[in-house]
C-alpha cells in the first residue's frame, strides 16, 4: 500500500463501494515539550506521512472499520456503539464517532477503511492522524463541517476523554491546520498562531531512535501531574497563575521548596521551554539559524536532564548528530522516552548527513534506525 489509489481499490475490493477519502499527516515538533496541556507554545510543522480514512455508506445499520495497518476488521453497531475503549487500535476512530455523537451528531452506518504511513508509536503522532482523518471522513458523510481548530479540540477530547491519554492539543491542531512549508507557533491557551516558514533549503531529518514511545504510558501522565502540582504551588502564592504559562523561573526559586523536587525540575523544563519556544519561532522566521540551533540544543538537554524525558538512546542521536556538516539544530520530539529526533539540516547535505547519523548510531547503540528526511505538509484534507 502505498497511495490513495491503492487505498480506494482495497476499500472497493473489499466493501464493494467506491470510497471519498481523506488525509491527515503526522507532525514533527521543532521546540516546545509538555507545554502545551500547560497552556504555552509550541512549534510543530505537519510532514509527509500521513493517515488516509476511506469512507462509504452502509445501509445495514453496521460500522465496519479495516485497519490496513493490523490487517484486520472490526465491526459496531451504528446505534449501539462501545461506550468504552478497550484498549485496541480501533479505540481512536471509536473515540471520534463517541464524541461527534456526544456532540449531537448521528453516526450513520458506514464501511472505513483507514492505512497510515505514519510510523506507529515513534512520537510522531500516528494517533492525532488516525483521529483527524476520521473525523473528516464521519462529518463529510454526514455533510457537516467544523472548522480545524475546532475539529482539534474534539479529536483531543476524542483521546482525553475515550482513549483515556492525558495528551495536550499539539497533535490534533497541527495535523488538522498545517501549513506546506511552515512551522506553526501555536499558543495553545487560545490557539491563535503565527506561521513561520521553513526555508527551502533547510530540511527535516526524522531519525526514528527504535524506541517506542506511549503516550497513555504513565510515565507522560506522571509527567504531566508533576507540571500541576508546580503550578499549583505557585497559584497560591499568585493566584492568577493557573498554569505554568504564567509562571516565572523567579516563582520557582522563591516557592520551589513547597514542590517536590520533581515539580520543581519538570516546571524549571515547562517555565523555560515556553520562553525558548517564542525565540525559536523569532528565529526561524528571521532564518537565524544559530540561534535556532542553539535553542534546540537547550531545549533537548533541558527536555533530558530536568523533564527526564529522553533515554540514552535518543541522547546518542542528538550527540552524534552535532559535528555533522549541515546540522543546524537537533532535539528530541514529541512526548519523550524514545521515538524520533528532529534534525533541522542544511538541504543540500540532508542525504549524507541521514547516511552518516544511522552509521554512528547503529555503531554506538547496536540498533538500525529509520532516518527520513521530511517537508513540512499541509494539514488535513480531502484527497
Ligand atoms: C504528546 C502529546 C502532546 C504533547 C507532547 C509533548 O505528543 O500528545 O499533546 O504534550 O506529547 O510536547
């Protein structure tokens, strides 16, 4: 499976009806980590992998989703639909339909067919696609239409609230508004945002470490309490910060030592990254790519030593990537503990910088990566 085309005549082959399809991309995040359920910034793009949903109506009263991915169907009651996840794949197309319904909708009958090349569990948001391209498919049968952010905050609340991940709406609000050739900086307390765009002749490298990544781990929900407990904290002291958005390193320093040393370290993270996420996106737009470099690097040691979120091997990848011609700022992305770095690299030496960064890797850590290099995409979309 490779295109749309192949998605179609596996659909028709299978449900016997011709297919509207439609598209929804992975993300990369260049700067901000475990802000945005903090209220913050952040600066994802959308990328080239994507999650496509092909959609046709039923006249049985059944909705019946293949997952090309699993090689498998799984088959509902349009008026009985599970009221829970069950801790499957079809939890997110699921949790959609839940909350659409939840909204007023009526779900029709209908057969899906959904296949990703977005690589699954890598921090690249394989689940914000499938939830998206979903969503878009659902309400063009049904003939409605939700504006993206919008659309965002429901397939968020599709994952808070069915699937049962504390996630933030990073994911959902880039791989439905991305923009070809731009990086957003989203504030994610009123998700306004400004483009900034990516030069043509700077690359995205995507060097997947092998290590798996969850966000329904408990690991980002500890995480994420952790940043909490420091904001609340700080709000009794202040009670006009109800998030670490609106929090100082000057609160942290005078009222640290009512936290857990762990808050105190997650938010010094959280308080920081907000600061250098909003430079970054200066940077990028000024095209100053020391600077960038220099905030992503911050950025990745901050992301390690104080959030503890990456491993040994996503650390090797962002060391072995430094003295590379063409690098000019590389980081862990996405919710930590494994998955891709991103690498913001000098076009012309996308390739060997790619050949060269899976060598040393595999030498230092005994596993083949997968390196990609990447365009920043449009968000979701009809195809
Ligand atoms: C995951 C979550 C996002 C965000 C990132 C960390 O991707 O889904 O909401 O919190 O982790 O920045």
């Amino acid at each position: 499976m490779q295109s749309s085309a192949d998605l179609r005549s596996l659909h028709v082959a299978r449900f016997g009806a011709a297919p509207e399809i439609f598209a929804a991309p992975g993300r990369v995040n260049i700067i901000g980590e475990h802000t945005d359920y903090a209220e913050g910034f952040v600066m994802p793009a959308a990328i080239d992998f994507a999650t496509l949903a092909g959609i046709s109506p039923r006249s049985d009263g059944k909705i019946v989703i293949y997952s090309e991915n699993f090689k498998e169907e799984r088959s509902f009651d349009a008026a009985a639909l599970p009221a829970a996840a069950n801790h499957y794949w079809s939890d997110y197309p699921l949790g959609v339909l839940a909350i659409l319904a939840g909204e007023g909708y009526t779900i029709p009958a209908f057969s899906l067919s959904i296949w990703s090349d977005v690589p699954l569990g890598s921090g690249l948001s394989s689940s914000a696609a499938i939830e998206v391209a979903t969503a878009l498919a659902v309400l063009s049968l049904i003939g409605a239409e939700i504006p993206g952010p919008k659309l965002a905050r429901l397939c968020q609340r599709a994952e808070n609230e069915f699937v049962g991940s504390a996630c933030g709406i990073m994911d959902q609000f880039i791989s439905a508004n991305g923009k070809k050739d731009h990086a957003l900086l989203l504030d994610c307390r009123d998700l306004s945002y400004k483009l900034a765009p990516i030069p043509p002749d700077v690359a995205l490298v995507i060097a997947n470490t092998m290590v798996k990544h969850a966000v329904t781990g408990g690991e980002y929900t500890s995480r994420r309490a952790q940043v909490e407990e420091a904001a609340a904290v700080i709000g009794r002291h202040r009670p006009e910060v109800k998030f670490l958005r609106d929090a100082t390193l000057e609160d942290l320093e005078k009222w640290g030592s009512e936290m857990s040393p762990e808050a105190v370290k997650r938010a010094r993270h959280v308080i920081s990254e907000n600061e250098r996420t909003v430079e970054a996106a200066d940077a990028l737009i000024q095209n100053e790519r020391k600077k960038l470099g220099r905030l992503m690097a911050e950025a990745h040691w901050s992301y390690s030593r104080d959030f503890e979120a990456s491993c040994v091997e996503a650390d090797a990848m962002v060391e072995l990537a430094q003295d590379l011609p063409g690098l000019i700022g590389a980081r862990l992305t996405g919710g930590g503990f494994g998955g891709c770095t991103v690498n913001l690299v000098e076009a012309d030496h996308a390739k060997e910088f790619a050949a060269e960064l899976a060598m040393r890797y595999v030498t230092r850590t005994g596993i083949q990566p997968q390196i990609h290099i990447c365009h920043a995409s449009d968000g979701a979309r009809k195809v």
